[in-house]
C-alpha cells in the first residue's frame, strides 16, 4: 500500500498533468491542479483515521482508566506517552548510534527517488511515456520487491539482509546514471525504472523488519515505531531538499552516483553495530522464533 501511495503522489501527479495539457488546460495552471489533487488524496486518509474504532477489549479499557489514560488534557497525555516512549528506547544500548542508522539507511534510495521525475522529464521523455512506465513495470516491480523483501528478511539473519538491501539500493543508482548516459530510450527507462522500485521495495520491507524488532516495550510500541518511521523519513523530508542543486551543479551520471555514495555511511553504522552486538538480541529472538514454528 506504501509503495503504491508513492506511485500515485509521483507518477500519478505527472500523468494528471500530461491528461490536463491534452485536454488544453493552460499550462500555468495544470501543475497547480496536480498538487490539489494530491492535497486532495491526503483527505482519504485524514476521514479513515476519523472514523476509525480501536479494537479495545473490556479489560484494556479497565487498565487504561486505572493508570489515568483517559484523564487530563488530550495533548498533555500525547505529550507523556511519547516522552515515555522516547526515553525508554534511549535506555537502550547505543541507542544514539541506532538512531543516526534509521536517519541514514534510505538515503541512497532517498535521493534519487526525489529526483527520478525531474530527471526522466529534464533528459527529454515525455509525461505520458514516463507515467505510464511507472505505472506499469515499476508498479510490478514494486510489488516483487516487496514479496523478495519479505523472502530476504526470512531466509538471514537481519543484519545481513540489512546489508544486502542497502547494496542492492545503492547500485540500483547506476542504471540511472547510465540511462542519462544514453538519452531517451524507453526500454533503458523501463529497466532503470523497474530496477529501481524493486530494490527500493526490498530494502522497505527489511528495514521496516528492524524497525519493528526495535520497538521491544509493550507499553510503548506504537509509540516508538510511530517515532522511528517519522524520524526515518528524515532524509526524504528534509535532506533531500538539496538534491536539485546537486544535480544541477555536477550533472546526471554524477549525481546519481553519488546517491550510490549516499549508502556508505549508512551501511557503515550497520558494520559498527553488528560489531557490537547491537543485533545480536533480535536475531536471537528470530532464531527462537523459527524453531517454535517448526516444531
């Protein structure tokens, strides 16, 4: 569903537009209606969450009135809740060094896909070929990757499959690289563009894996995962608001190289902490894990 959501705000937005410019809509305005359109979407999600009911019990009612959670201001007690939350996975081993991880991983993905579409349509493609690419192969390959991602995250320990994911992410990189060496050719467009998705899609799958695997606090789960996904996404929200002068400093073939470079320190910190046992718990509860459904 992720992966899809990122397919319609990206190439459903340029195909918006490309549909908007065949009907003879002024071109100042198409781009405008696109970005409404993708506000718009956002309401989806906003009415689901309304409407939505927890799934409580009796007994977590009981528990919940007990130490006070529906009590007190509402913002006071989001406050609390996250706070709690924070401070405990701080209490955890190297918790810091964890933290700069979940900021660096996705970077290298990060990067280019900020600029997959500006770099498709700055290099001569139009928006109805680059669209319907996306749309097509690259939603296919979204779709294998995550089925791989899962299969990867299953068959190794994972800080290997953390490994594996993030090389994966950072080659994929060049096939960008080398489709800006050659120009506009759409079969080179579809292979970037599905090898792309596909590692992007397999290092998703995995890295939610650790992220899941570091909210160990029962009281806190929610709470922790929602602060790591919000601070994983970091680098796409703030980070990435330099790509385009990179890329309009260096070029094509050298900016998405270095969005392969991004990956090092990354995967360095993913070194340092298997070298310090960081995941040797995790992967200790998987290996319980496995044996208890094979018996």
């Amino acid at each position: 569903a992720y992966r899809i959501g990122m397919l319609v705000s990206t190439a459903g937005a340029v195909a918006l537009v490309a549909y908007l410019e065949y009907l003879g809509v002024d071109r100042g305005l198409v781009w405008g209606y696109g970005y409404a359109a993708m506000a718009a979407l956002v309401v989806v999600g906003m009415v689901a969450a309304l409407i939505a009911k927890e799934p409580r019990g009796p007994e977590r009612e009981a528990e919940a009135e007990a130490l006070g959670e529906r009590e007190g201001n509402p913002l006071v007690r989001f406050y609390r809740a996250a706070y709690a939350a924070f401070a405990d996975f701080l209490s955890k081993r190297d918790a810091l060094l964890i933290l700069l991880f979940v900021v660096l991983y996705k970077l290298t993905d990060t990067f280019a896909g900020v600029m997959t579409g500006p770099f498709v349509l700055a290099i001569g493609f139009d928006k109805a070929s680059y669209a319907a690419i996306v749309k097509g192969v690259g939603l296919i390959a979204s779709l294998l990757g995550g089925v791989a991602g899962g299969l990867l995250a299953r068959a190794m320990p994972l800080s290997r499959a953390l490994l594996v994911a993030g090389v994966l992410q950072a080659l994929a990189n060049f096939t960008f690289s080398w489709l800006a060496s050659i120009g506009v050719n759409h079969t080179a467009l579809a292979v970037a563009i599905s090898t792309e998705n596909f590692t992007s899609a397999v290092g998703t799958v995995v890295f939610i894996a650790y992220l899941s695997a570091l909210c160990t606090s029962p009281a806190h789960t929610a709470t922790q995962f929602a602060l790591l996904t919000a601070l994983s996404s970091f680098g796409r929200t703030t980070l990435a608001a330099v790509t385009g002068f990179v890329a309009a400093a260096t070029g094509w073939v050298v900016f998405f190289a270095l969005c392969a470079a991004a990956a090092i320190p990354g995967l360095a910190l993913l070194w340092l902490l298997t070298k310090r046992g960081d995941f040797r718990e995790i992967e200790e509860k998987e290996r319980v894990a496995e044996a208890a459904s094979a018996a």
